[in-house]
C-alpha cells in the first residue's frame, strides 16, 4: 500500500524547483496572502530548524527573532502559495534538527557560516 502511496506522489503530484537547503541554512520564504480578493507577497526570514518528511508531504520549520521573541513558522514545500525561497547563508550544523537553538541568546545564537 506504502508503494501505491508513494508512486501516486511522485507521478501525479507536481513539485516546485525550490533550491537545496538543510538545517542552520538561513533562508527567505516569499508567500503570497490572499485578503479578500487582493493578493500580496510576504517574506519570512529566517533560521531552518528542522525538515521532516518526504515527497509531498515534506515540511521545515523556520525560527527568527521578532525583537525579543521568537518566532517560528513551518511551511510545507508544496504549499501553492509558496513564490520563491532563497538561500541567504548556509550554515555549518552538526545535527539535522537543531532544536536547541530555541534557547540560545546572544553571541551563543550565531551560527557559523559553511565555507564553499
């Protein structure tokens, strides 16, 4: 049943081209929100904590400070209302899901940019 599933996914289900991105990426989402009949962009910047999943149903998470409060927003990558997502640093991480970055502050919150 999973093989059924998974080749319904691959066949029938369109994909964007997005670029590669992993956790510690820093990363900007530009989404289109709708309000009543106008239609605008927005963009959320931010950290990428995680991604999960796989095929269609694949997501990530990503973190920014909003002042002192942090905020986090997960988007799945099939969403239609995704426009674009650029990658604006790749970040060096050693683990996949940095979830311990929620309660770093300060200095101790960068992370050091992957050297090409």
């Amino acid at each position: 049943m999973e093989d059924l599933v998974k080749f319904v996914q691959d066949e029938f289900v369109t994909k964007k081209e997005m670029p590669e991105f992993a956790a510690g990426d820093t990363i900007t989402v530009y989404y289109e929100i709708k309000e009543g009949e106008k239609s605008r962009t927005q963009f959320f910047r931010g950290v990428v904590i995680q991604r999960r999943g796989s095929g269609a149903t694949e997501t990530f998470t990503i973190r920014k400070m909003s002042g002192t409060v942090g905020v986090e927003r997960i988007f799945p990558l099939n969403l239609p209302a995704l426009q674009k997502i650029e990658v604006n640093k790749r970040g060096k991480v050693r683990r996949a899901r940095i979830f311990y970055f929620r309660e770093l502050t300060g200095k101790k919150a960068r992370i050091t940019e992957k050297r090409r």
